[in-house]
C-alpha cells in the first residue's frame, strides 16, 4: 500500500495533475488553480532532487510556477506562459530520461 501511496504522491500522476491544474488556471484566469498546481509540485520537486542530473534544476520548479502565479495575479499573461513553459520542458525532459532507461 505506500509504494502505491508513494507513486502517486511522487510520482507521474502527481507531476500530471499539477500540469494540468497550472493549465487550467492559466487558461481559466484562475489564480487559486495555479497555486494548487504549484503546492503539488513541491514534493514532485524534493523527490527529484535527489537525483543528480537533476538536482540543480529541480528545487526551482515550483518558483518558476510561483512567479507564474505572480505574474497571472499582475496579468501578464506571455511571462506566466513562459514561466510554466519551463516546467513543461522539464517535465518533456523527464519522461525521456524515464523511457530511454
């Protein structure tokens, strides 16, 4: 039972619906969404960190989705995109890291 609780909390899903809830708060105008999305992260981003090829990047990935909070809350909609476009990259960069073992 915690290996599956670990998965979920650390894992893929959790890394989906943080995406997904930082979509949708951007696309929606909703601050509160991104906020979520950017708290979910937290773990997801603690967790990868202890890996090496991912440790300088991953402690900054909830900050890029913070500002992205900040800048949605200011309505500046091309640096809240850009600021999640980092996370989207580092998420892309995961997955081939993960399939190509």
């Amino acid at each position: 039972m915690s290996d599956i609780l670990v998965q979920i909390i650390f894992g893929w899903p959790a890394i989906l619906v943080s995406f997904a809830l930082c979509v949708a708060g951007l696309l929606l105008k909703k601050v509160y969404l991104v906020v979520i999305g950017a708290v979910l992260f937290v773990p997801v981003s603690l967790f990868l960190r202890g890996y090496p090829s991912l440790r300088w990047l991953a402690p900054f990935l909830p900050i890029f989705l913070s500002g992205s909070t900040f800048a949605l809350y200011k309505k500046k909609m091309l640096f809240a995109w850009l600021l999640v476009l980092q996370v989207i990259i580092f998420n892309a960069w995961l997955a081939i890291i993960v399939l190509a073992q």
